[in-house]
C-alpha cells in the first residue's frame, strides 16, 4: 500500500472517503491537469468538486496570492480589511437584482447557514423549504437541509425544514413527462406550506443545478413559478451558487440567471477562489441589516482568501469565461449525448455549461452505481478524473476548469468512450 494512503487510514477520518481502489495521491496542479506521487498526469474534469475554475495553480491567481501572504495574512474581521471591501463591492456590482452586502466565511456550508440564519431574522419566522436531492453542507443544519438520507449523519438535527419535491424530469414524482407536466413539481410548493408548515415560512434554498443531487437541472420554467409561491407565504428565495456560480453554467455568471427571477439572498464558495477557502453570503440591503449583531467570522474576509477571489473573478472576466463555458459546454455534451447513442446504460444527459451529468442506469432506469465504479476505475486508468452524486450514486459529474479548449473536451469524450467500450458485456 501507498505510506501516503497508508498514513491516511491510520491519522484521517475514515468518514472522509476517497475515490478509487487505489486512491489517487494528489501532489501537483498545472492548468487542466492534476499529478499523482508517481508522476502521472490526469485530465482533471472534476476540478476539485468544481473548485478550480480557472485551472490549478493559475499564474494571476498564485500570484495575488503570494504578493496578499507576504504582505497581511490574517487581521480578523474585528478591523477592516481592503481586499475583503473590494470583493463585496465586486460583488454587489455581479449579482442580479439589488443585491448589495456580503458576508464572508470559509465554506458553503458556511455560507448556507448564514443565508438561512439571516432569512429568519429578517422575516422573524422559523421554518424552511428545500428541495428533495439539494445538498447544503455537513454542518447540523446544512445535514437538516440537505435531501439525501447518506449525507446526514447522525439523523435530522434541525427542526422546521420541510422538503419539497425537486424538479427530477428524469425520474418525475408526478409519473409526468417534460413539458407536459404543468410543472406539478413547483405547484406543489403551495400544498406543502399549507400542510407541512404554519402557513408563513422564513425561505426556500435551492440550488438551480443541484450538485451532489446528481446535476438534476431544473425546467426552465421552474423558478418562474416557485418564487412566486414562497414569496406568496412571505419566505424570501436563497439561491445556493456554491457549485453552479461563476461562469458554470455557461453563458452567465450564475446559474439562476437562466431562469429569469431574482433572488433575495445568495450564496457562493468553490470557484470564486480557485481553491482557496471561502464562502460568500450576499444579500438584499435591507434584508443584511436586519441582522443587528454582534457576530464574527475568525477567518471569514481572510486577506489571502479574498485576494485569491478578486484574482479569480479577474480572469473569469479578462478571459470571458461564461462564454468558453457556453461554447465548449455545448460541444461537449454533444459528444456526451452521442455516447448516449451508443450505449444503453446512459440513460440520461443533462447539466448546462461546464457543469454536466450522465445518470447511468440498467434495465428500466434502475440506478446502475455499480457500472459508475467500473467506469471511475477505467477512466483513472486512462489518465481522466471525473466525479460522481446523485441519491443513487449513478451519476457521473463532469466539471473541468472554465477555460479548457474543444480539443481537451474532445479528448475527455474519446476517453470516456475507451472507458464504457471496456464495460462487459
């Protein structure tokens, strides 16, 4: 056995699983790609759990770093920080709507908490919708949160959060098929409030992709009939951006600019640093002021963090990222949907951007996780990381840095091809 890996069973948490047979030792970044212990270079299409936006180790990012570490690594939010001042203003002037005051973390379970924390201070009511699949974090509440019984150790530990059905069109609750459906999923948020809560709710979190959830990619039209609903019963709307903000989906900046709505709070982490850890709640003025304090954050606004942000969105911005994620996107889920083509157990191809999903299924949409491990282990033979969600574990996730090529999408899709062509038969 590796010593590394060795090392990691005896002094790690044994909770923090690892993926493959033999797991990957990570010790070097460059560009598109990651490099093991023995040298071997990865096409990383996975990018850190779509963490490393911009690439490993981007030449602008390390930089900012290195210049923010030699010069204040650390003062606390008990004094004001510029480069923590110039990211919420940044912020504010990206966001849609009115969004306009942040406050930062380390994490986007962090920054969930903070979003739900403020919704019910604001409003001065308790209770919370989420979605059925979402996943919020790993802290008690974000566990409460989350949709998925394997992501909540230790049982629900939050009371008032009720769960609503998720805009699944592959496996639709209702038996419906998109777009014949009148969007029963959405609908029924109203029956819910009315007979799972008090009547008057504090929020409704959702993701617009749902990440963990298996890239579950609600219809276009989703939004545009829940908000009204939530904001019906008085709950303001948390959009969760932690994978899907910056660029990912392609096109936008965020994922729920695609579906024509605005929300009351928002929240990031993941790629707005590249890597470095942060987590971002941006609010509505009124709605961040409502909050009368005292409270702090150790870390959060961290100098170094912060400086790694600014450098981020400085090349999402220089490079017109959305955009590549737009166009590359397309041209890699085209060769995705032609693998579907060729092989039966794809059985669904979905996501937007640089953020796409392939659910892997048997016979009659059985959840086929067993295959996914057979592909994890080929593709890491082949020199590819990809990850893997979904309540089933049968998705595939395909993430990779927001500037790769058409070629390097090429390549991933011959890999992947390689891969389910070795699948037994």
């Amino acid at each position: 056995m590796n010593p590394t890996v060795q090392k990691h069973k005896q002094y790690i948490f044994q909770a923090l699983g690892n993926y493959y047979k033999e797991p990957l030792v990570a010790v070097k970044g460059e560009g598109k790609y990651l490099y093991d212990d023995a040298g071997r270079q990865y096409l990383d299409f996975f990018g850190g759990i779509l963490t490393v936006s911009v690439g490993h180790c981007h030449p602008e990012v390390t930089k900012r770093i290195v210049e923010q570490a030699t010069q204040l690594q650390h003062a606390s939010t008990c004094y004001v920080i510029p480069p923590m001042v110039e990211l919420a203003e940044r912020l504010a002037k990206l966001t849609p709507g009115s969004l306009q005051k942040s406050f930062f973390t380390n994490s986007g379970t962090e920054a969930n908490e903070t979003a739900v924390l403020l919704a019910k201070i604001f409003t001065d009511r308790q209770e919370i919708v989420a979605l059925r699949h979402g996943y919020s974090g790993r802290s008690m509440l974000a566990m409460s949160l989350t949709g998925h019984a394997s992501w909540r150790s230790g049982g629900t530990h939050i009371l008032g959060i009720k769960h609503a059905h998720t805009p699944y069109c592959y496996r639709c609750a209702f038996g419906h098929t998109y777009p014949n459906c009148d969007l029963d999923c959405a609908r029924d948020l109203e029956e819910l409030i009315k007979t799972e809560t008090s009547g008057s709710i504090a929020a409704f979190l959702a993701e617009p992709i749902q990440g963990v959830g298996g890239f579950i990619t609600a219809p276009k039209e989703y939004f545009k009939v829940a908000v009204p609903i939530i904001r019906k019963y008085g709950g303001l709307f948390i959009c969760d951006e932690v994978q899907t903000g910056w660029g990912r989906t392609g096109g936008k900046m965020f994922g729920i600019e695609h579906y024509g709505v605005e929300p009351d709070i928002m929240t990031f982490a993941k790629g707005l640093a590249n890597g470095s850890p942060i987590g971002a709640t941006i609010a509505r003025a009124e709605i961040a002021d409502a909050w009368k304090g005292p409270t702090i954050s150790t870390f959060g606004g961290n100098p170094v963090s912060m400086a790694a942000a600014l450098a981020t969105l400085g090349v999402i911005e220089k490079e017109n990222l959305p955009y590549n994620a737009e166009v590359v996107g397309n041209r890699l889920k085209q060769g995705l949907l032609g693998l579907q083509q060729k092989y039966s157990c794809i059985g669904d191809v979905r996501g937007m951007g640089l953020m796409l999903g392939m659910e892997i299924v048997h016979e009659h949409k059985e959840p086929a996780a067993d295959i996914v491990a057979q592909i994890f282990e080929k593709t890491k033979e082949l020199g590819l990381l990809i990850g893997k969600g979904g309540l089933y574990g049968n998705v595939l996730r395909i993430t990779p840095p927001l500037n790769i090529t058409a070629t390097d999408a090429d390549e991933a899709v011959g890999l992947l091809d390689k891969a389910f062509a070795a699948l037994p038969a």
